[in-house]
C-alpha cells in the first residue's frame, strides 16, 4: 500500500515517500546496531581468549626434542625406542 501510484495525489504520494523514507532509516539504523553489536561480540570473545586456547590446549603434541621414554629412544628421532608393529 505504499507504492506510489499514478493516481495518487500530492498529499498521499508526499506521506508515502515519508512512510518508505522512514522504513528504510529504522532499517538501516537497526543494521548498523546488529554490525555495532557482532563487533563488540568478537571483540569481548578476543578479550577473553576465544576458542583457539582450547584447541591449542587439547592438540598438544610431544616435542621432537623430549628426552625418549626408554633407554635406546634417541633425541630428535620420532618413534625411536618403541617396538615396531606386526
């Protein structure tokens, strides 16, 4: 009902046009807000260290350079010291 048609008058299409002016301006301030809000968000999860401090914690993997865990394990040699499989 707010297109503006060829047999409006002046006073309906000028009413029109300010009812589509202010659609479109409460649309793109609540846009600006939801962009405003994501932004804070992300910001606020970076602050508190986000998920990858988790990932990190849960994939840690053994340094090449540990000391083996048997006596023939040599330093720098991924495996060495364990029995191979059959």
């Amino acid at each position: 009902h707010l297109k503006i048609k060829s047999t409006d008058n002046d006073k309906q299409k000028d009413l029109k046009k300010k009812k589509i002016k202010a659609i479109k301006s409460k649309f793109r301030k609540r846009k600006a807000e939801m962009v405003t809000e994501k932004k804070k968000n992300n910001w606020k999860q970076f602050l508190n260290g986000g998920k990858k401090k988790l990932k990190a914690l849960k994939n840690k993997k053994r340094s090449i350079f540990a000391s083996p865990d048997s006596v023939d394990g040599r330093v720098g040699v991924v495996g060495s010291g364990k029995a191979m499989t059959n």
